[in-house]
C-alpha cells in the first residue's frame, strides 16, 4: 500500500478481509474510452462501508520525512546541504535535486518507503481499533 500511495494511486483496505484495492487519484480518458479501474471502483462503491481510505502523508508530513532523512545521516557535509535546502524555497525540488545529483537515492528512497509503510500502519491501527 505504501507504494502505491506514493505512486499517487488511493488506496482502500477492506477491514473485513483484509485485502485491499487501489486505483489512480487521477483519471483521465478520452470519451468514447472505456475506464479499465471500474471493476475496482465498482467493487468499492458497492461495498463502501466494509473499506477505509488509507490517505497519502500530506506535504506537511512529507516535509518532515525529509528533515528525518537529512538529520540522521552521518556525512555532515551532506546532511548541512540538505537542511539548507530544506530551508529555502520550494524545499522538495532543492532536497531532491541533492538526492540526485550526490548519488543518495537509493538510501534515500529505503528510508521514505520504510517511513511510509509505518505511515500506512499507523492508520490502519488507528482505524481498524475503532
């Protein structure tokens, strides 16, 4: 699940079975195209009050999964470049040209898929404990 939010799909857990669904925030076809999520969005709509959303981190929270990143990383050299790119303008396009340029992003990517899977857990705990 965590992937796929971060693919900028939505998500959905079915708190009965367990399984859960997913399909692209964003849709865009030609008229005469046929929807190829409709299957699953039918299912959803269907069957709405056996699911709950699982949201994507807000940009917010995503900030500060970047801070995390830059904080505990032992090259301080680096670590120095990325909060002061985190401090000037548009911070995600500076943090992530870094990420980039310096050959930091596989590190980079482990440490946000493991922050967002603990992201989606913490929502389904709270959620499902209801």
């Amino acid at each position: 699940m965590a992937e796929h939010l971060l693919c900028g799909n939505l998500c959905f857990l079915n708190t009965i079975t367990g399984d859960f669904e997913y399909h692209p925030s964003e849709m865009d076809f030609f008229p005469d195209e046929e929807n190829p999520w409709q299957e699953v969005i039918d299912k959803l709509e269907n069957n709405w009050d056996d699911y709950i959303r699982i949201e994507p981190m807000n940009s917010n929270q995503s900030y500060a999964v970047m801070e995390s990143f830059a904080e505990q990383l032992e090259d301080d050299g680096f670590r120095k470049k990325l909060v002061a790119a985190l401090s000037r303008p548009k911070p995600f396009r500076n943090f992530n040209y870094l990420i980039h340029e310096l050959d930091f992003r596989q590190e980079w990517f482990d440490f946000r898929q493991k922050r967002n899977v603990e992201w989606v857990r913490e929502q389904i705990s709270d959620r499902v404990d209801e």
